[in-house]
C-alpha cells in the first residue's frame, strides 16, 4: 500500500492539480475578454505550488480570476494584439500567395516575440504585486532586459505550441490536445520555478 506521502503519490497529486487547473484556464479563455484575468490567475496558483504554500486549484483560480479581471484588463488587450499577430505570422507563413512584403514579416515577428516576452513577465507580476499597471509594465520591460536568459526560457515555453505546429505541422492535433488538457499548467508551473527565484530576490528572500 502506497504510504500517502511517498513521491509517487506527490507527483500524481501534482500532475492532478495541474489537470484541474489547467481544464479551468481553458475554460475562462474561451471567453477572450477573461483570457488575461485567466493567465493572471494561473500564475497565482503555480506560484504558490512553487512556493509549497497551500492552495486549492479551482477554488484559488476562481478567486484569484474574480479579482485580477480589472487590474489585467490592459494586460488582456496586450495579449489579444500579440496573439492576432502571431495568427496573421502563421497564415502568411503557409499561404500560397505572398501576402505582405518580407520587410513586413520581420518587423511583425520583432514585435510579437517582443510582446510575447513582454506578457511573460507581466502575467507573474500581475499575479504577485499589487502596483498600478504602468509600474506594472515598466517593471516587466525592465526585468525582461535585466534577464535576459530567462526571458528567453519563459517565451519559449510559452510559444512552444505555436513552434511545434510550424516546425512540425503534422502535430497540430495533438499539440492542441495536450496544451488543452494540461500543457497552459505545466507550462506556467515550468516558469514559475524561475520566476519565484527572480520575485523572492525582489522582496529580500
């Protein structure tokens, strides 16, 4: 009989907490007006899960979403620009017609990898920090430069999906199904490990 604090049964609870919690993000990003009040509040529960502080997955999410929908609005607005251009990247990437001007192309990539990594930190700090949302996004571009190895960490988790269906387009379905059933958790849980250090840091430990 498995004892109930044995890793095997830590881990299953994890990879449990993580399913839960990332059917409830999906669930408030198919409404896209709570998308980024939803990244916000995932990063609130997978900080604490890093942090081995109580928590409760739906429940914290549920608050946490109740409460940042405001504060993140300018946040959600921010996303939906960078996920418009990453949507009009990809379809010029496979068009079989040339649809803008290759200058175009580049200058639209620079800026949604720019956001991409931009978000990557303001999410966690939304979700850390009570503070106005233009120290918010100042202290994202801030840390964004200061750290750079981890900005590049935290973007690549986050766009990995959209670079497995490029890179391999066969695996469109099953990226799909995976980051639905459970990759937005473990992806935010994954950069939550630097992300704790890196907050930790600016609160003196």
């Amino acid at each position: 009989m498995l004892h109930p604090d044995s890793m095997l049964i830590r881990v299953l609870t994890k990879i449990c907490d993580l399913l839960f919690l990332n059917i409830v993000f999906a669930l408030s990003c198919a409404t896209v007006v709570f998308s980024g009040a939803a990244a916000t509040s995932l990063y609130a529960v997978t900080l604490k899960m890093i942090r081995g502080q109580d928590y409760a997955p739906i429940m914290d999410f549920l608050r946490a979403l109740r409460e940042n929908f405001l504060p993140s609005f300018p946040a959600t607005i921010l996303l939906f620009v960078d996920v418009t251009i990453l949507a009009v990247l990809r379809t010029a990437l496979y068009a079989e017609t040339l649809l803008m001007p290759p200058t175009l192309f580049v200058l639209l990539a620079i800026t949604a990898v720019f956001l991409s990594a931009l978000l990557s930190w303001l999410f966690p700090l939304l979700s850390r920090f009570e503070n106005a949302f233009p120290n918010h996004l100042s202290n994202a571009v801030r840390l964004s430069l200061v750290n750079l190895p981890v900005t590049f960490l935290l973007t690549i988790v986050n766009l990995l999906p959209l670079l497995l269906c490029v890179l391999i387009p066969s695996s469109l379905g099953v990226v799909f199904a995976f980051w639905l059933s459970f990759g937005c958790a473990a992806g935010g849980w994954v950069n939550s490990f630097y992300l704790n250090r890196i907050f930790e840091s600016l609160q003196g430990g």
